[in-house]
DNA sequence: GGTCGGAACTAATCTGTGTTAGTCGCAAGA
DNA sequence: TCTTGCGACTAACACAGATTAGTTCCGACC
C-alpha cells in the first residue's frame, strides 16, 4: 500500500482505500536488476508495465557510432508508461543506471486496473500528462538553455520530483547520476558538466558528492535555471517540502544569478 | 468523415463506420486562425481539445529574454493532447506558424467517444504514444545530433508524417516553416539553418522553395539523418507513399553520407 | 591491504554554431 | 506605384562547448 507508484499517483487526484488496494495487487513480484544492465531493449515486444520501485533508470537511444541521449529518467514511482503494451517494439531501451527494483503489471491488469476506477483512470491520464510536460520542458532545455541553465534546470526538477513522493530531505535529496550520465542526459560531454558543475558549487548554490545532491540557495538556483515548476502538473501539495522560493520576478529579462 | 483527424487514427487502427461518424459528429465547428497567433496562451484552462484540420500550429516555450523554443508541430490531423482538459493550466503556448483550421471536441463530448467505442480508445491511446515517441526523437536530435542531422530529420520527419495522412506528393510535400521557425525547432539560429539549408541543397538531397519540400534523394537523407521510422508507430501501412528507402546499413558506423 | 576500473577532475587546443550586421527580394497594403 | 516589413541569404568575427589527453581519487573485489 506504501509503495512509490501510489504516493506517485495520490499527487493527482485522491485515491480511496479500494484504489491503493487494488494498486498493490496488480503490481507483480519485485525484481532486482544490477546497475548498468538494461531492463528493456530496443526492439523487445514490451509485455507489461514496468513500475520501478526503488533505484534510478533512463530511457535512451544509442546511435551506432556511440553517441548516446537519455531522454528521460524514471524515478521511484514512474513507469515506463501505463500503454506501452499496445505497441510492438520499443523505439529505445532504458538502463538501470543505479540498481533498481522493478514491479511489472501486465497489459490486462492494467487495463481491468483503469475500467475498475475512474480515478484510477483519471490518476494515469495525468501521469502522462506530467511525463509529456517534463519532456517538452527537456526538450527546451536542450534547445535554449545554456550548458549552466540546464545542469541547474535539471537538479531542480530531480529534488522537486523526488520531494513530491516523500524522498527528499528538506533541501537535500538522493542523486546517484554519474557526470556521464548528465552528459548523455543534457547533451554534453562529461568534461563539460564538470566545469559547470564547478562552478555551480563556486557560486555556493549547490553541494553534490557521495551521490547525494543539497539546494544550497534554491531561490536563486530556482531563479538561474528560470524553474517554474508548473509544468510537473502536481495538483495536490506536496511540492517544494520546505523549499519553495517565492514567486520568480517575472520583469527579469535576464535570470538573475549570473556566475 | 473524411477530415484529417479519421486519416490519422485509421493509420492506427481499422476505425468502423460507426466510430468516423461519431468522430465527425464530435468535431465542432470549423475556426479559423490567422498566422502568427496565439491559439493557446500559456496559463490558459484548457476547456477542450483542439484539432487542427488545415494548416500548421507549433507548441513553444519562451523566456523573459525572448528566446524561444518550439517543442512540437502540429500537422494536420494532431491534436492538442486527447486528455489536456484533465489540466488547470496550459504550461506552454501554441501558435498557428500558417493560417490554420481548427475544430474543438469538449472534454465531456471526447470522453463519451472514448467510453463507447473501445476501438476509438485505443486509436488515442496509440496517438499519445506516437505523439510522446515524436518528443523523445526532438530530444535526441537537440541533445546529440549535428545541425546537418538534425535538420535532415526533422524533414524527413515531415514528410513521413504527411505522407500518412495523404498531404505528400511522391516525394514533395508543402514544408510551410520559415527559416526562423526552423531554427526555433531546432534550437538553433535562422543564419545557421540557412547554411545548413544550403549544404543539404548543394548535396543535392533537397529541393525546399516556396514553401514546398522535395526529397531529391530520399535513401541518402534518410541515411543521413538516421533516419528510422519506427518510432512513429504507423502499424497501418501508409508510410513512405512511394519514398521508402531499402534499410538502412546497420553496420555503417558513421552517417553513410557526408558532405 | 593491494590493485583495478571507472568516475572526478584539469588543462590546452580546436571547432561548430552563435552573433552582429548587413543586402536583396518579394508580397501586402497604402 | 511606392513603401514597409519580413524572410532569404551572406560574411566576419566571437565564443560556448567539444576534443584530447591526461592525473587523481575512490570503492569494489581479490
């Protein structure tokens, strides 16, 4: 009943007992699966749902020459979306990037899961509305914000997303990304998010090591970035535990924390 | 009954006559939009679905300073999301880039459609799904591909996804963006997307003037751009309308064609 | 407790793309 | 017909970030 997929989906809307219930039957037995192994392939005929429970993975496509782009990473909580069974082949794979612990709910459960309960149903819906609006927002990122910009971007909505199922710690949170793996998740090279992060940390806005990130000054880390966190579509309140800036100055034509 | 939208969703399933009148019915009347404006304004409560039924509309993000980022095009056929009335507020714009045709389906009209043919649930339930692999796609050609690949794609993107719905001509196909739109997509400036633009033209893969596209030599581009379709998810098979290059060369470890 | 491998970090150099500042052509309106 | 404005196009120069080639650090495993 306590697991990172209701709390997930209780953001959304209010689920009854009946709900989380019926929630906790569907999802199959935990696996484990080591870091760096991929859970599903491109190409595989995706079954089921995957529901991760515990650990961080990423979506990605690899390009034969090596190049490689994460397109989005899946926290506790997330799945690797609620319809994919109605396709025939994954058009990317996802990693486990740290080791993971993964529930599986099958096409037809899924399905009995949403005819069962409107709010079940509502609860999804708006999952992929979320997961739709934080890739738009990745793809502004990599579009038109500075290597600075989207390192600062991106910190924020991993502690936001992380605070809003119950794991961050104030203003600190879990955060097991390699700097090859921002550099594939932000489009980069790894010497390239070093610096930046460098200079994060110079400007005393954030402290990161032993794989654990802390918002030292989030109203201006927030500011930085340009951080609206609108676009995560969280209804009910959770955002932010104690760490949220006030409004942005909305006449600033500029961010205002320049390093 | 034959309105772009029943072509888009008859590529994912096989639609009844039943489910294209009922499609019809729900399709409210017909709006049209000029250029260059708003049809959605961030912050907006998004009441219904828009569909655009003639013309090209684009969603965008833009900053304070004036960048601005186009995240997704809207062809004709595309909806502004089937479940976007779920939410409070629109967190991004959209702007008609053409003249554009709209017609609106009420959030209460799109859900009974939905609870009563199953086969009309599946068809938007496939469309989210394409419409989310179109964004991870954007997100890889930001994050890791070339201004020459990335331009490349998205053309043939394009016109792979008119030629589905019956807009290309063999190998043509109206391409209406501006240079400036182009480099808003892209994440990239116009100046920059004109000499992409003329690279590709000197190479003699396309022809684009007076906003009409031509593929002049469609293996090569797609080649170029790495360009697989799968991920557009037409299990019904419309694509390529003549243009379907043989598969590509797995083992090339390089874009086979340089320039 | 040593060694091994990958992550963190640094520095020098290179380059793709941005910036700035134009010209030209064309289509819409006055 | 003349203007106006925007899109297409070009050139010179600047710079953010890539590339290459390291060293150091740390944790896992023998």
């Amino acid at each position: 009943m306590d697991n990172p997929l209701t709390r997930k989906l209780q953001t959304y809307v209010r689920l009854t007992g009946a709900d989380t219930d019926r929630l906790a039957d569907a999802l199959g037995p935990a696996r484990r699966i080591g870091a760096r192994i991929d859970i599903v392939a491109e190409g595989d005929d995706p079954r089921a749902v995957n529901v991760v429970l515990d650990g961080w993975a990423g979506r990605y496509k690899q390009f034969a020459d090596g190049r490689r782009q994460i397109v989005s990473l899946l926290l506790p909580g997330d799945t690797c979306d609620p319809n994919i069974f109605l396709l025939e082949r994954m058009d990317h794979a996802i990693i486990a990037l740290t080791p993971v612990t993964l529930a599986q709910i099958s096409g037809r459960t899924m399905q009995d899961l949403r005819s069962r309960s409107e709010t079940l149903e509502e609860a999804f819906h708006r999952e992929m509305l979320a997961v739709a609006a934080i890739q738009r927002e990745w793809t502004v990122s990599l579009g038109r914000r500075s290597a600075l910009e989207r390192l600062a971007h991106l910190l924020c909505e991993l502690h936001l997303r992380q605070a809003t199922i119950g794991l961050a710690d104030g203003p600190s949170c879990p955060m097991p990304l390699t700097q090859p793996d921002l550099a594939d998740a932000l489009g980069q090279t790894s010497v390239h998010i070093n610096r930046t992060l460098q200079d994060l940390r110079r400007a005393g806005l954030v402290a990161l090591r032993s794989r654990r990130l802390t918002l030292l000054d989030p109203d201006r880390l927030w500011s930085l970035a340009q951080f609206d966190p609108t676009y995560l579509h969280h209804t009910r309140d959770h955002a932010g535990a104690g760490v949220r800036p006030r409004e942005a100055d909305p006449a600033a034509a500029r961010p205002a924390v320049r390093l």
